[in-house]
C-alpha cells in the first residue's frame, strides 16, 4: 500500500511515518517546511533504516499535486498539513482558513482527478468547542468552535461530509486527536515548535532544559479537581499507532469514519508538570497566572468507538509521556537546528 502523507515532516507526521515505515507501508511525504525541518527526513532514516520519498512543497499548488500524483500510484492520503497555533490564528484568519480550508480543496481536487478517493484527516477536540459533558463521544456536538483554527478544522470536516454525500464512493475519516505530546522513545524525534510554544507539554520541557525561566500556569480557579485545566494528553506513538490502525480498518471502506483519538483520561496542568518533574529530577519553576482566554476546564475523550472499530487502544501512561519528551529535549535543546 502506498500512502501520501502531507505534512509527513511535522510533528505527528514524521511518528506517524515511522510506524507506517516500521508496518512495511510504503510513505510519500509532502512537506512545504514551513514549520517543520528536513532534518527530520534524516531521523526518520536513523530509525527505520528507509529513507521515504519526499516532495518539498505547498498543498496549495495543484500543479505540484498533480505532479506527484502523476509519478506515484497512490492508495491513500494522510492529511496532516495545515497550521495550528490557536493565538495566531485569531490574529492570521485569512492565512488559517487559506492553510487548511482553501489547502485541503485543492488536494481534495487534485485527488479526484488523479481517481483516489480514501483521506484520512487530522482533526481536533477542539470542534467540540466547550463540551457540556464529558467523556467527549463522536456524536456530541460540534461548530461551536472559539477561534479561526478551530472553525478551519470544523469546516474542512464539512466540506469532507459534503464531497461524500456528492461521491458516495470516497472514504472519509475524521480522527479528532485530544492532546498529543511525547516523542520517540530513541530520543531522535520530538516536538520542535518554532518560536514561544503556545502547548503545555513544549513549554514545559523549555522551561525544564533551562530555555524558558518558568512555565505560566493559566489559571487554577477552574471547576476541577486541583483548579487547574484537564485534558486528555496522548503519546504521539500511540497517536501514530492509531493512525495504522484506521488505515487498516477503515481507509479501503466506503463512507464517514469518525474517531476520537484520546486516552479516556484527564490530567490536569499541575499533576502533568508534577509527572514532568519526576522525569526530568529536578523541579520545574512555575507561577499561577490568569485563566488564558478562551480555554476550557477539561476535556477528555470517550475511547469505546475506536477501541471497538479500530481496535486500537491507547496504551502509554503520563509517566511514558514525560520521560520520552524529556529524553528527546535533553538529547536535543535546540531541537532539529544544528548549533
Ligand atoms: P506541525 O506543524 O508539526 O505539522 C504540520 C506540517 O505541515 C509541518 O511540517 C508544516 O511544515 C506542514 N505544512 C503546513 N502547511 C502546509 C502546506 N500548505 N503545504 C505543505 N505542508 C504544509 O503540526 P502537528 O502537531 O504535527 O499537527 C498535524 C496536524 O494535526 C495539523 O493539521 C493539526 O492541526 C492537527 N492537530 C494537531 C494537534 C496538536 O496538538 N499537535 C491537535 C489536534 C489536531
Ligand atoms: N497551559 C498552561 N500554560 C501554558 C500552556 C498551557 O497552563 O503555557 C494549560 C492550558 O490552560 C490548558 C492545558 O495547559 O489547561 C493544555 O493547554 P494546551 O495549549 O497544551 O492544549 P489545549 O488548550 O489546546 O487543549
């Protein structure tokens, strides 16, 4: 099986990779670099022993998609490319909805006409918006979202609903990830954002490698067990993992496939940094500060659906999220740039 995978050199792209690579499925990765590194390529190698193909370019060109098409039989499309920061995309709209909207039409267009009709799409917890009950399930609502970011992924959910109703012969599925933090356990790939990390786990291991002073707590007034904000945070590998198993599962299936890709299990900000500091031995400087506009108390996924159609189940605990991150901060301060 051949499989596209755009934005393949990101974060949850290049692990997803890995595991394709290590499954004996064959990974094409398009990439324009904007916010990753071509060094990465070269991890992948180190672990796998593969070097994938790689097409550096912007899923915005129909022509360059049409152009790889046209070289490689494809069987199926991952599509992780797109842009992500919750902040700027309130103060970038136009950039967001251009990224992720307008760049999935166009490779949804270019894959029609190439004939391959099956795409797996990163989605978010965040087109829940703010939950009323949780365990989230893939049937509560959605499109209350609260930024441009989350609407973009709302949107291209629906667009996808649509172009199946219009095709019947597509297969669509939405993996709505929680939160994934965690690297590789060889310590040759992690999370390496560019600029002040906006996500909880990145500004953590900053602030534990002594690149960041200290880590602000936002807000711990919330309805919550400590004050402080719950999530459901997922190791990147078992979120990688999932992504196997709906290629397995589901890709070759006609129709909308939707899963919620979570733990089932909620931690909040303070019980994570106390699980950071065991990792890394030495306590993390923080302080409490304001709520962060626009942040809910907590969130956690219902993981039934998935565990029974995909047979997949999340099985890495907090403890393995923070040693894998810490392990792949202390080998890598600076991340992928070479000092
Ligand atoms: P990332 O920024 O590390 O990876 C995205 C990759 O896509 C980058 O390598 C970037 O260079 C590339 N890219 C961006 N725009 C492109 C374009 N127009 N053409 C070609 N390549 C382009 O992000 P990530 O954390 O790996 O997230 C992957 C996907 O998962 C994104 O769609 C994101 O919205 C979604 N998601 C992420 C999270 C999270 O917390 N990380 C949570 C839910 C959903
Ligand atoms: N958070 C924090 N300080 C930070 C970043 C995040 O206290 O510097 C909190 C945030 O308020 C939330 C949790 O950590 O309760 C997870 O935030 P993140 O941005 O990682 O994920 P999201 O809010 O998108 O679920």
């Amino acid at each position: 099986m051949n499989v596209l995978v755009t934005g393949g050199l990101g974060y949850i792209g290049s692990h997803t990779c890995v595991q394709m690579i290590e499954a004996g499925i064959t990974t094409v990765i398009i990439d324009n670099l904007s916010n990753s590194n071509p060094e990465v390529l070269n991890r992948i190698e180190s672990i796998t022993g593969i070097r994938p193909r790689f097409f550096e370019g912007d899923i915005r060109s129909e022509r360059f998609l049409d152009s790889v098409f046209s070289q490689i039989r494809i069987h199926s499309v991952i599509h992780f490319a797109g842009l992500k920061a919750v902040g700027e995309s309130v103060a970038k709209p136009i950039e967001y909805y251009d990224n992720n909207v307008n760049g999935t039409l166009v490779l949804l267009r270019a894959m029609r006409k190439s004939g391959l009709k099956s795409i797996i799409f990163s989605s978010s917890a965040t087109v829940y918006g703010d939950p009323e009950t949780v365990p989230i399930t893939e049937s509560s609502p959605t499109g209350n979202t609260t930024n441009p970011y989350g609407t973009s992924k709302w949107m291209v959910e629906r667009c996808l609903q649509d172009l199946l109703a219009s095709d019947p012969a597509w297969s669509i599925t939405l993996l709505r990830y929680f939160n994934p933090v965690g690297a590789h356990t060889s310590g040759l790939m992690g999370e390496d954002p560019k600029g002040i990390p906006n996500n909880l786990m990145p500004f953590i291991t900053q602030v534990a490698v002594g690149r960041r002073e200290k880590l602000s707590v936002f807000g711990d007034d919330y309805p919550t067990p400590d004050g402080t904000g719950v999530r459901d945070y997922i190791h990147v590998m078992d979120l990688a993992d999932g992504h196997i198993a709906a290629l397995r599962e589901v890709s070759k299936r006609e129709g909308l496939h939707v899963f919620n890709l979570g733990t089932g299990k909620g931690t909040s900000v303070l019980e994570m940094l106390s699980a950071f500091s065991e990792s890394c031995g030495h306590p993390v400087p923080y302080q409490i500060c304001p709520r962060r506009p626009g942040d809910i108390a907590e969130c956690w996924a219902s993981t039934a659906k998935a565990e029974k159609e995909l047979n997949w189940k999340a099985t890495r605990n907090v403890a393995d999220m923070t040693r894998d991150s810490w392990r792949w901060q202390s080998e890598n301060p600076d991340g992928y740039e070479k000092k």
